[in-house]
C-alpha cells in the first residue's frame, strides 16, 4: 500500500481534479465548464480540507460557477429525470411519510440519483466483470469447508454475539451434516478505483440481501435516456452506458433455482424487514418473476416466518400454508434485524428445511469481513480453488486486510489513521471507523487487553479520484466533489455437481460526496449512479 501522506494524496486529487475537469467533460460541452478555475479550486479546497464537514453539503460555490444559462439547462434535465423516474418505478418510500415504509403505493419520491453515469475505464469495468463468475466460484467453495469457516471465526465469535448467532446456527448443520444441493448466489462485489495505486481495488463482497439490482438497472436507463437527448450539447455518447440487467438476471437465477426445486404450486418466499423504504427495488424482483416465469412471491417478516412457518418432517417449508421453494433473505443480515429469540428461531427453522437458501448460513458466513480477510491471507486461496489465473486475478483485486493480531499494523494505523479502515463485522452500511475515531478505538482496544480486537479488522483505505458531479436528492439537486463504488452483480446457481448459472449479472454503480466515508444509499450516504465508459 502506499507511504504517502493524506496531504500530499488530496494535493494530487485536486490537480488531477483541476485537470480532469470533473464529469462534465471539456470539448464538446465547453459552455459547461465552469467559467474560471478558480471557482472550481475554491470549491475542491472546501470539500477536500480536514474541516469540511462531513455529509452532503450542497456546494454554493459551485453552483455559482455556473452560468444562469447552464443552470436552466441542468435544471430542465433534473426535472426530465425526476418525472422518468416516477413513470418508471425508480422510486423509494419517502422519510417524510410514516408510512411510506409498510404501505406499498403511498408517500413515493424518486430514489436519488446523479444526473449524469460516472466515468469509468473500459479496461477495469472488464477487469471488474471477469471478477464476478470467479468469486461465485469461490463463495460456493468456501461454503463448503465448514471447518474453516468456524475456525476462522472463532475468535470473532468470542467477542461479536451476532456473528456468534450465525456460527451456532452453522454449527448446527454440520453438526447433522446438512447438505444444500441446490445452491443459489445472488452476489454483489463491490470496488473502488484506487488513484493511489491505479488499481481497482475489492471493497467487500455482499453474500446476503445485495440491494439494488432492481433499481440500479434502471439507472442506467435513465442515463441513457437523457444522453439520448442531451448527450450531444454535453458531449456524452449514450452508447457508453453498458447495458445493464441486474433485475431480469436475479429474477432468472431465482426463477431457476424454483424449477430446480421442481414443485409448480411453491412460491418463493422474500424474507423482508418490517418496514422498508426499499421495497420497490424488492418489488421489481417480484415482478419479473411472475411475468416471466409465472412464480409467486410471498413477503414475510423473519417474525413472522417464526408464527406461521413450520418444516415437515419431509424438510418441506410452509409458512401460511404455501410450500416454499426459494428463501430469498433481503433481512437477516444485520442484529437490528434480530430483535427477539423468535426471530432467531426463525432464521434456524428455514435453514433447517429443504428449500433453496438465497443465502444458506454458509454463504452468508463466507461474505463476512472477517472471512475476506482471511482468504486475503498467502496461500488460502489456494485451498479452494485449482485454476492458477482465476486466483492471480482475485489476488490482485484485494486491498491489504489485517486481522488486529498484527501489532505492526496496529501501530501503523495508529500513526496514520488516514490510511486504513477499521470494520467490525456488520453489514448494511454506517459501521466503519476512519480517522480520529480509528485511532482512538484502536488505542481503546489495545487497552483493554483482552480477545476485543477480534471483532474487527483492517483495511487499506483506497482513494477514489473525486470529480464534480450534480446529485438529486427529493427533487433538488446540487453538485458537490463526489467518488464513485462500482458494484458487480454475480448470479450463481448449481445442482449437485451441475453448474446451471455462473454469471456477472449486470452492475450498481453508488457514487457519494467525497467528504462523506460510508456509502449506503437506503442509509442516506450516497445516490444511485450507472457507468460510462472511457478509453483511459
Ligand atoms: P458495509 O457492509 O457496511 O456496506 P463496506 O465494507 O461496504 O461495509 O463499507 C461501507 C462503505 O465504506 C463503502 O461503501 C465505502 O464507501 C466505504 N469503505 C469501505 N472500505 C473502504 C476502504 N478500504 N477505503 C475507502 N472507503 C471504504
Ligand atoms: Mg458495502
């Protein structure tokens, strides 16, 4: 990883910023460019200096770098975009309707979005893509090897009563040497592009409720409908969006896993949270899967899956009454999510029984981070996978990851914060520890003397080149120096010893203000964004 020092890192972010020109490119769209780069450098100085608050500041200075001219034209392409979206179900339930979050149809508001695809080179989208059916492949390995699974949780198990939960439920199966022959993965990896090294770099591997696939293919077309309009004033080619099918892809892997299953009246159960704002993204799924491949869908809660639920002693699921197919889990992947033992109760009684798992407790153990870093460790990729090239390939996406065993490391993240991330081992967004707090914790943690560093890991921190990009958020919209993370979709589905899906299956691109360290989007961090593609 590199030596350098932040200063010397945000110095050159904001001469390659000053010469990229930010995502509004400078030929064709020169009456575009902000008038005089001084008012640009006063806004990247902003963003970029120690003080900048956190959070999503709408950038004054940058908007008044705009002509009234540009404005107006920007201003009539958010208005196209916010009414796309709403005729075409690019929506999420609004914050300010109590009940936008339990009634579907009511208190609907655009998700957010940035007005124009992110830029991204050819060469590491295909890198990215070529990655997907490789760490399918790896993820179904992994999950078969119960024994590594545990032991390289068992320390984290020590100190994290959530992970513990999982590895009890775990431990369970192999303690009555459950075995899953259909197996399914809905995946997504996540990347960022380090300027650091110019590299693209693994953020984490999502194995459990991926979100956005419905939503964030309709992005893309959203992008290539206002390039299709203004792409010429802007010098934008709509051809440049790569086509994405992350809905219709995910539908056909959980349509297949069904006909695998091979019952015609069962139903794929969604396991769902009890109030979620993302439930049109959810719905998009359940969508095609009807039309498509004529297969009912059923929404529960994981209480609810406890009071109705019930396996027969054949291994069927039914819960209300219907046979279930496919568990397809988007919740059960955060405590929150586990408020009581019924709950828990719940997640061991669908694991138990013989339907297809989206995802089955192994899979969701091998997307931990605990379980990322220890296949980042020399020599373990080895252990599950034979082909020599697919495993370079996976090496070379990896960050440095440390287990907080490595005292030099610790020191090391304790002089420079600014140059790791302290992850417990939680999903969903909001959890990472970066700077100040870092060493603190770090410092806290080292203290206490006892097995608390095993809850987390660390992790090189990658820095994205920023460039200026217009956000909408709530019909507003406002530019700010945003960085982008590229999430690569893979579906996954085999039958015994049958192969039936490998796929990259479409993509998300989040793109969040720069200032800002997590990046959910449900979690108000960032906004939804798609690719275009460049030479460089
Ligand atoms: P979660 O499971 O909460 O999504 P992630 O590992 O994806 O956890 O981290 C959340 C966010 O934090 C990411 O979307 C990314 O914006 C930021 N992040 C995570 N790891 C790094 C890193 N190594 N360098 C820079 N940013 C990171
Ligand atoms: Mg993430």
């Amino acid at each position: 990883m590199s030596s350098s020092p932040c200063v010397s890192h945000h110095h050159q972010v904001r001469l390659r910023l000053l010469r990229a020109g930010g995502r509004l490119p400078a030929p064709a769209a020169a009456s575009f460019a902000p008038p005089a780069l001084r008012g640009r450098r006063r806004v990247a100085r902003a963003a970029m200096s120690a003080e900048a608050p956190l959070g999503v500041a709408p950038a004054a200075a940058a908007e008044g770098a705009r002509t009234p001219a540009q404005q107006a034209l920007l201003a009539e392409m958010v208005e196209e975009a916010a009414v796309w979206c709403a005729v075409n179900g690019l929506v999420v339930g609004d914050r300010a309707n109590q009940r936008s979050g339990t009634v579907p149809g009511v208190g609907l508001v655009h998700a957010p979005f940035s007005l124009l695809p992110a830029r991204f080179p050819a060469s590491f989208w295909k890198q990215a893509c070529e990655l997907a059916p490789i760490f399918n492949e790896l993820v179904d390995r992994v999950s078969l090897d119960g024994e590594f699974l545990q032991a390289a949780l068992s320390r984290t198990k020590q100190v994290d009563e959530f992970t513990a939960r999982l590895l009890e439920i775990h431990e369970k199966m192999m303690a009555i040497n459950k075995k899953e022959d259909i197996r399914l993965g809905l995946h997504r990896s996540d990347y960022m592009l380090d300027s650091e090294t110019n590299s693209l770099l693994q953020i984490e591997l999502n194995t459990i409720s991926s979100s956005f696939p419905g939503l964030g293919s309709l992005v893309s077309e959203l992008h290539r409908t206002l390039l299709n309009q203004y792409g010429k004033v802007l010098g934008l080619d709509p051809k440049r969006i790569p086509q994405n099918w992350a809905a219709t892809q995910f539908a056909e892997a959980l349509g297949k896993a069904w006909a695998e299953y091979n019952n015609d009246s069962a139903v794929v159960l969604m396991v769902v949270q009890p109030e979620e704002r993302n439930m049109y993204d959810q719905y998009w799924l359940v969508n095609h899967l009807k039309a498509s491949y004529g297969v009912a869908t059923i929404r529960k809660t994981l209480a609810q899956v406890e009071a109705e639920g019930q396996v027969l002693t054949d291994g069927t699921l039914v819960i209300d009454g219907r046979t279930v197919a496919v568990v397809y889990f988007r919740a059960g992947y955060a405590p929150t999510d586990y408020p009581s033992e019924a709950e828990w109760r719940a997640r061991l009684l669908m694991e138990q029984s013989s339907a297809v798992k989206c995802p089955s407790i192994s899979y969701h153990l091998v997307g931990t981070k605990k379980i990322q870093q220890e296949l980042a460790k020399p020599n373990v990729l080895e252990r599950f996978l034979d082909n020599k090239e697919d495993i370079a390939k996976l090496r070379k996406s990896f960050a440095g990851l440390w287990s907080l065993d490595n005292e030099e490391i610790v020191k090391s993240a304790i002089e420079k914060p600014d140059l790791f991330v302290l992850k417990p081992q939680r999903e969903g967004g909001g959890n990472n520890i970066y700077g100040q707090d870092l060493r603190d914790t770090l410092i806290k943690l080292q203290k206490e003397q006892g097995e608390s560093l095993a809850a987390y890991i660390l992790m090189q921190r990658i820095f994205p080149k920023a460039s200026l990009t217009p956000l909408v958020r709530g019909g507003d919209w406002f530019e700010d120096l945003t960085i982008s993370e590229l999430g690569i979709y893979g579906a996954y589905l085999r039958n015994k010893d049958k192969v039936i899906l490998n796929n990259q299956s479409g993509y998300l691109m989040r793109t969040k203000v720069s200032s800002s360290n997590e990046g959910g989007v449900a979690a108000g961090f960032a906004v939804l964004d798609s690719v275009l593609l460049t030479d460089e």
